[in-house]
C-alpha cells in the first residue's frame, strides 16, 4: 500500500518527478517507494494496479462523501474518474514531463452504496506530444454492474 502525503514536504520534488517517466513515477506510488496522492486519503481510494496506458484506483464511498440527502455527492465519482483517467495518461508521459487535467467530463449512471468496494478504471485512447485523451469506468468490485463513465483530455507540457 502507497505511503500518503501529510503535506507538501512530503510530495516528490519536481525535478525527481522529471528524472522518471511517466510510468516509474505511477509504479513508485504503485510499489509504496513515492508518496500517494493526498487527495486519495481525503476521497478513500488508493492505486490499486497499473498498465501501459490504464490506471485502476479501488475504494468504496462513506459517510463523509455523502450530499445532504444521504447519497454519495457526484464530486466523489468526478475526482475519482479524474484521477484514474489522468494517471492512466500519465504512464505514457515521457521523463521530463507531466500532466495536467484541461477538461473532463462523467455520466453518473446508478447511486454506488456506500461502503460498497468499486473500481475505477482509467484508459487511455491517445497520448501524444502535447495531449492525452482517455476514457473511464467506475464498476463495483462485486456485482461488476457499471456505476459511472468519464472522459478527460490532459496537457502534456515538456519541462525538461
């Protein structure tokens, strides 16, 4: 299990983050060797596996993600698809460059609920020079029923 964040100190320095590719970077957060994503520890989801051109993080929605009515907030399905759908860009990054989000876009298609075990499964369609184009699901571990779709483009900016 990846070691999270507590604060910035604790992040990877940029020019580390430039010295690997794309992959080495996920696959150090993959193996415990990097820090995780704050962000994670926050929305209760962890990287779970890895490919060339997939992400999969694996969580299960709780109370503290929950709207006024009681149901999990779309929020959570946005910033986990996000967060697969990018990484999954992110393993084609080239050393000495990263990723941002420009745009992406969810269909939430059933409540997942909660404390329900799901995985979301980051895509890529499309990793070139400058951007990345990537797809993703949000399925429950158990039933395998489709919960949410998304789709991202990212930057792909050369820094080094």
């Amino acid at each position: 299990m990846p070691t999270l964040a507590q604060s910035p100190a604790d992040l990877l320095p940029m020019e580390t983050v430039l010295s690997m590719s794309g992959m080495e970077f996920m696959q150090g957060i993959l193996d415990g060797k990097h820090p995780g994503p704050p962000i994670g520890a926050t929305m209760g989801y962890t990287l779970h596996a890895l490919d060339d051109g997939t992400a999969t993080f694996r969580g299960a929605p709780e109370f503290n993600v929950t709207n006024p009515m009681g149901t999990v907030h779309g929020g959570w399905y946005g910033t986990l698809l996000d967060s697969a759908m990018a990484c999954a860009v992110m393993t084609r990054v080239p050393r000495g460059a990263v990723y941002t989000t420009l745009e992406y876009k969810i269909n939430i298609l059933r409540p997942i609920p909660l404390g329900m075990t799901i995985d979301c499964i980051g895509t890529v369609n499309h990793a070139g020079r400058s951007t990345g184009v990537a797809t993703g699901e949000i399925r429950g571990v158990e039933d395998g029923k489709l919960y949410a779709s998304g789709s991202t483009t990212c930057i792909i900016m050369q820094l080094a």
